[in-house]
C-alpha cells in the first residue's frame, strides 16, 4: 500500500515537471499578473500598516536562502509554480516591494494583498489593501511598463500575460461568519450574489484594460483549514462542512459567471480553476500525496497559529513541514502548493499553452 501511494505522488511530480518542460518551450504566456489574497501575495502586506504579516521566520524557512519574503507559507506559492511551468521565472514580485523594478515586473507582478477579499469590508478588518487598490496599483503598473517599453510592446506583454485572480475564503471566513454587518443586509445565497456581482465588475474592469488570459479561482474546502477545525471541537475537529458547502455553491457561481462573460466579452479567454475537489481530495486521502498530518498544521500546535502567532522559537512546530497538509492554520505548506499548482497548469491552464 505504501509503495503504491509513494507511486502516486511521483507520478504528480514527474507529470507536473514534464508539463514545465513542455510549457517552457510551447508557452504563449509572456507575464503572469496577479490579483488576490494571502494564497497569492508574494509580499505586499510588508509594506502597508497592517498586523497581517509573514516577513519573518519560521516563515519562508524553504524558500531559496531560507528567507522569509512575506508570503504565507514555508516556501514558494502556488503563482511562483505557475509562473515557473510557464517558464516566465521561478518567483513572481510583489508590487510593493522596493527590491524590484519595472524591469522585474515586466515578467510577472503581483498586487495581492493578504487578508483582501471581493467585498471592500473585509480588507477594512485588518487594514489590508482591498480590491479596489489593486486594481488602482494595476493602472499605475500599466503607465510604468508603456514609460519603459513603449506602447505598443506594453500593450503586447499585457494582451498575452496570463491574469490570475485568487480570493475570496476571507470574504467569509474573516467576514460573513465573524461579524454581524453582512449577515444583516445578506442571507449566504445573496451574499455569495454580492460576492460574484464583484468578481464580474473586476474581470471586465481588467478586460476593459487589456487582459485577455484571465483564470479564476475558486474557493478551496474552507471547513478544513486547522483553525476552523479547532473552532469544531464537539464534533472532534472534523471539517465544518457547512462552510465546505458554502464554498462549493460559491465556486458554482463562479464558474456560471464565466461561461456568461466568455460569451458576453468578445476575445476574452476566461477560465475557471478550481482547487476544491483537489484540495479536499488530499485532505481525505493525505498519505496518497505523500502527506502524514492534514488535520494539523506545521507551524506551533498547528490550531490556531498564523502571522505573529507563528513565531520562530515556537517548540512545538514541526520539522519536516512536506509531512503537512498545512504550514500554519490557514495556509497550505510549499509542497502543497506544487500540487494544487500542478493540477492547476495541468487542468484549466493547459488552454494557454
């Protein structure tokens, strides 16, 4: 049995390396621009007043240098694999970040903002940039890139660089299900209509812009994560699965709205990609991706932990964290990453190959 499960994590890796062999030589994709969360941001919340930071250690304790960059995870992101199969480079900026120049996010920026979510609100919860201020950061990127390279050649990069959009978890994690403002004004189905009413005005806002390659992404089984697990202690930490529900019927709407604006958006190539069945998958069946613990993660007693809580000197986190699901109580470990990346580039990406 043990062999057989090794077998099959092999094989995931060995496909997924192929596909970045295959993508590096056959790959249309000059950039890869990112709007969202804390899946996704490479670092920007290190440069607003905010308490929602991972710029220190044991964060980033796998990334090249052992350096923590203000990402969420021990390692690399899902985006730095993405744009890696794509053979952009190995690591996508954060906008943000004085490190890098237009030169640098010529190939691939990122203005995503941990904690953000669709709705304006949830970023007011921790004081992190809400969507709008991506959005605006995005324009300035915009006038940058034609000041360096010119208008016509800007115009290329941006027409044919792949536009990954990922939030959403914290617009009910963070939000709905904390505070009492939306549940108020919303019932879940009519928030989740507030929620998608967003996602479409943002995507043709882009699309007005330029963007062409766009993938959405979905909602992961949120009723998982270490710290909603804790919060279910009567049922033994078992998933929540009302909130896998939600997040599920959340995705549905997702993927209907971009069958609506593939046919309303003349020359838009929209996907959508959706991490739960894969997510969930592995958090069913851990030991069939080379996982030991999903219930539970790395960092501290991997309950609760995240941000400052997941400190450096903590003597309960783990050593190995590729034997975890997750790093902390709400971020998936690197290795997890390159799965749900790989399935991604695999799946709903290969259209842009």
């Amino acid at each position: 049995m043990a062999n057989n499960l090794s077998n099959s994590l092999i094989l995931i890796v060995s496909y997924f390396f192929l596909q970045i062999f295959l993508l590096n030589v056959d790959a249309k994709v000059t950039s890869i621009i990112v709007f969202g969360d804390s899946s996704v941001d490479s670092g920007n919340n290190n440069y607003i007043p905010t308490v929602l930071k991972s710029n220190f250690k044991p964060y980033g304790r796998d990334f090249k240098g052992g350096k923590p960059t203000g990402r969420f995870s021990n390692g690399r992101i899902p985006t730095d694999f993405i744009s890696e199969a794509f053979g952009v480079k190995e690591t996508v900026p954060a906008y943000l970040d004085p490190a890098y120049n237009i030169t640098d996010f010529a190939t691939g920026v990122c203005f995503a903002s941990a904690g953000t979510g669709y709705d304006n609100l949830t970023s007011q919860i921790l004081n992190v940039m809400p969507l709008w201020k991506e959005l605006e950061d995005y324009e300035e990127y915009q006038m940058r890139l034609k000041g360096y390279l010119g208008t016509k050649n800007a115009e290329e990069i941006l027409t044919e660089a792949l536009y990954i959009i990922s939030m959403g978890t914290n617009d009910f994690l963070e939000n709905y299900y904390v505070l009492p403002n939306r549940p108020l004004l919303y019932t879940i189905e009519e928030y989740q209509n507030f929620l998608t009413g967003i996602a479409r005005s943002f995507i043709t806002r882009i699309y007005e812009l330029g963007a062409r390659k766009i993938s959405l992404t979905g909602l992961p089984p949120m009723g998982c994560l270490p710290l909603e697990r804790t919060t279910n202690l009567i049922s033994g930490r078992d998933c929540i699965q009302n909130y896998n529900k939600v997040a599920n019927d959340f995705n549905k709407k997702l993927r209907a709205l971009v069958a609506t604006l593939n046919n309303e958006l003349s020359g838009i190539h929209l996907v959508f990609s959706n991490p739960y069945d894969i997510f969930y998958k592995i958090i069913q069946n851990p030991e069939s991706f080379g996982f030991e613990n999903e219930a539970f993660a790395c960092c501290g007693t991997g309950t609760f932990e995240m941000s400052y809580l997941c400190e450096e000197h903590n003597p309960f986190t783990c050593r190995d964290a590729n034997k975890y699901v997750f790093w902390d109580s709400f971020h998936p470990t690197e290795k997890t990453n390159a799965i749900l990346a790989a399935y991604s580039v695999t799946t709903t990406l290969s259209v842009f190959i």
